[in-house]
C-alpha cells in the first residue's frame, strides 16, 4: 500500500473508532473540531453540530474563490444477525481482505467517513497547492438530511462544492432522485392466547439487503415482504395466531431481516414446519443468483409467554398491508437510459405500543413521480385503517450539463489518468440536492471512491480506488491556480 493511501486509511480507521451513529454525531464533531484546531485550521460549528474547517490557501493561490469539499459525519448502521455490535459505544474496526477495507458483521462506515478522511489529509498536506478550502461536514444525512437542511446563508462562503459521497470511482454525479418518508400508524386490537397453544418464532433472515436508492434495481428480496407471504400462507392453511412482527432498521436500507411471534395448537406443528419449508424452497428459486444465504425458519419461542394475540381481523389487516404496500422500481426514466426513476421501500415494520408502525421510503427525480408513488403508499394505508404521515422530504438534483465545473472535472480526470469519466445521474440522495436549493449559485460535483453493498454489513472500500480519488482531488485543486478569482461557481440567471 502506497504511503497516501496508507495516511488517509490511517485517518479513516481513527474516525471509525469514534461512534457515529445518525443523531448521535456529537463525539466526532467535537474530534473534528479538536483536530482542526490542533493543526491550526480555522473552524466553526452551527446549532446542529455542521462543522466546517477552514485551511488557508496556498501560496499563489490567495485570491481565488474558497474550494467547499463536502461528506457528512453519520453512518448506517446495520449489523448481521449474532452480531452483539453497539453502534452507539463500539468503534468499528477496518480489517483489510486483499484489495479490499471491510467490517466484521457490520456496516463499515466508508459511506461517508472515507470523505472525512480524504478531506482531512489533503488539508494537512502542505505539498498540495490548493486554492482557500472549506471542509463542510455535515450531520444526520443518512436519516433526514437534517445537517443539509439547517445550513445557514453564512455558514459557507464558497460557490464550488465537491461532495465526496459517491461510490463508484471514474463517476462524477451530476444529479439524484428526490425523496419522501410515510410513516403509517394502524391501532391494533388484541385477544387471549388459547391456553395451551405453542409460541414459535418466524424468521426470515440471510437477505443481501442495501441501499434502497443505489441497489433497489438489483430486485434483492424485502424481508418484510417475506415475512407477510409467510404469515399470509399459514392463515390460509391453518388456524395461527399473530402475537408481533418487526422488520428492518432503516429507512434508507432494503430490510434484510425480519420476524414475528405467532402461536398455533400443538396438533398443527408438523404442518406449520411444513408449510414454511415449502415457503423457503420457493423463494430459494425465486430469488437463485441474488439471494444465496436466504433462510425461513420457525423457533421455538417458549411455552410460557404471557402474551396477547393480535385479534383476528386485525392480524389479517396487518398481512394484507404489508403485502399491498409497494416495493421496488415504479418507473424508469424515459430522458436516461437504465436510470430509475421512481421507487419505493417497504424499509420498517414494527409495533409498538399496541399499535402497528410502519415506514415507507419513496424516491423519484420527478416531482410528479413522487406524488404518484406516495399517493399509492397512502391509499393502500387508508384503505387497510391506517393513518399516515409524511416528512419534510428533500429535492431532486437536476443535471446540470453545462456545469463549468463538470467540464473541469471531465479534462482533469482525462489528464490524470487518460480515460473518460463517466456522467451519470443517481436514484440515490445527495446533500447536493438541499445544498443547492440553499445556495443558488453553487456549482457542484459529486465522486467518490468504489463502495459496494452499502448500507448492509458487506459494505466494503476498494482500496486502490482510494488513492485515484486522491490524485483527481489534488490535480483539481492545483488547476484552478490560472483562473485568477474569475472561476466563482454558477452565474444567477437574471
């Protein structure tokens, strides 16, 4: 391994002994601060914990406009079953497999505290010419954009924005999908539990899982989805009874695991396990090449639960919303080709006092697409007794062709290493999107090194693409030395 390479895996690994989880961003604010102040960088911070450091220009380089590189602090944090990870107290230990930075069991927290990293390195190299930097992190991208949204007129000054938080190295992001969370109440009623009946728990588990904006084309199972054509199943065949359910973690993850309790007379044991055999072998054959380690299984639960049944015609309400909601690709854009349009992730399930709690993800980079894809989500809501209730949602980042920026990005990376960057835009979010609603003239990019299954616990970084990120940053940088202050982000229209 290379010596810069080794230096921001160095930087990476200290961040990622600091706990960070979305809301819980304070410790590695305040290291950052710490580590700003101890390298004699300037830095300030807001009522959410956004912090940005400023490093001075180097030397002919004082007079042009200031260079915004952004990432944001939190990660996602998803864990493999077995795993007794705490996100909130445990550091996360890189481990290097061949080419390749990996977790044990968890998220690795690449997305996006390899941008810290990065960040952090080219500001203490004094090697590197580079006109004035702000270091913009940013806090609660992962479950909100809450850092992105309470950015302040005066937070930052410059115009140009290098987000580092995409994942495919010789990519540059030139838009994303808008998004919207539903959340969906339905009181439940309850029973006794006939004396004498058996408590088994249902389990799908071993999903791939991802990110539901990134890997939602792949058509990876929803466990959640599983889970209530499962329990729809045996509702059909025999008399069982619904006692909980709950399923995936994060709104912005394709659920990989979900389970509920359920309870059925001793006599129907041998067709429950049946029954749910033949379950797994069919999607076993469904989901063949995607989802290798997917398992159905029933455990025993004990036999002295002090624990109500979901009445009847409220577990069958609870089956039949579950499998109505929709899941997956809603559209694809009719302007780029192989792009997802519209989307929506059946991501959470869960009941919490006496009442079903469900959340819905929709994305779409049309604003009509979105509205179509939320209205669906609410009507199937309604339509089963639910109420729903929506979040503030964040915009879509429209591609912008003539960026002179993406035109820079594009004659640098050919410099560097002799090849055509690719432009694409993503079904993903980016803090591109609310940073540009905020700053109307901000000419912004989005790269990154190569990640692969974000958001699950096989999210891993390939290393070497670390080190091309690294070599584009540092020739960008040095190229603006001729522009002489005149280069200052887009111009507002009149």
């Amino acid at each position: 391994m290379d010596e810069v390479t080794e230096k921001i895996l160095t930087l990476f690994r200290e961040i990622s002994s600091i706990p960070r989880p979305s809301g819980q961003e304070e410790r590695i604010a305040t290291w950052l601060k710490e580590w700003a102040l101890s390298k004699g960088f300037s830095v300030k911070f807001d009522s959410v914990n956004n912090v940005v450091i400023g490093v001075p220009a180097s030397k002919g380089y004082e007079n042009l406009p200031s260079i915004v590189i952004q990432g944001h602090m939190d990660m996602v944090c998803e864990k493999a079953c077995g795993c007794n990870h705490d996100f909130t107290k445990d550091p996360i230990v890189p481990v290097i497999d061949a080419d390749w930075l990996r977790a044990e069991g968890t998220t690795l927290g690449a997305d996006n505290g390899i941008a810290l990293a990065i960040a952090l390195a080219l500001a203490e190299d004094t090697c590197i010419s580079h006109p004035p930097l702000e270091l913009l992190f940013t806090v609660d991208e992962e479950t909100g954009l809450t850092g992105a949204n309470a950015l302040m007129p005066d937070f930052i000054s410059g115009k140009i924005l290098l987000n580092v938080d995409s994942e495919e190295e010789g990519v540059f992001t030139v838009g994303c999908a808008g998004g919207l969370n539903t959340t969906i109440r339905m009181p439940l009623e309850y029973s006794s539990v006939p004396e004498g009946a058996l408590f088994f728990r249902l389990v799908v588990n071993g999903l791939s899982g991802g990110h539901s904006g990134v890997d939602i084309h792949e058509k990876r199972a929803n466990a959640n989805k599983l889970l209530a054509g499962a329990l729809q199943l045996l509702m059909e065949e025999i008399d069982v009874m619904l006692l909980d359910v709950k399923g995936g973690s994060a709104h912005n993850a394709i659920p990989r695991h979900a389970e509920s309790i359920i309870a059925f007379s001793p006599d129907m044991k041998e067709i429950v396990v049946s029954l749910i055999a033949g379950f797994e072998s069919k999607f076993r054959s469904e989901y063949a090449g995607l989802e290798l380690s997917l398992s159905i299984t029933l455990e025993e639960y004990g036999s002295e639960v002090e624990m109500k049944a979901i009445d009847e015609s409220f577990a069958r309400r609870v089956i039949g919303i579950l499998m109505s909601l929709p899941h997956g690709v809603a559209s694809i854009s009719p302007a780029i080709s192989g792009l997802v349009e519209t989307s929506s992730n059946l991501a959470i399930v869960n009941i919490v006092d006496g009442e079903l709690v469900i959340v819905s993800s929709q994305r779409s980079s049309s604003d009509t697409g979105l509205a179509e894809i939320t209205g669906k989500v609410t009507s199937v809501a309604v339509e089963y007794g639910g109420n729903c209730s929506h979040g503030s949602g964040y915009p879509a980042w429209q591609p912008d062709m003539s960026s002179p920026l993406l035109q820079r990005c594009r004659d640098v990376y050919f410099s560097v290493f002799g090849e055509h960057a690719r432009i694409e835009a993503i079904h993903a979010g980016l803090e591109c999107a609310v940073i540009g609603s905020k700053y109307e003239e901000m000419d912004m990019i989005s790269f990154g090194p190569t990640i692969k299954n974000p958001h699950s616990p096989d999210e891993r970084l390939y290393i070497p693409s670390v080190r091309k990120v690294w070599d584009l940053m540092v020739a960008l940088l040095t190229s603006f030395k001729d522009e002489k202050g005149t280069f200052a982000g887009k111009q507002k229209e009149s």
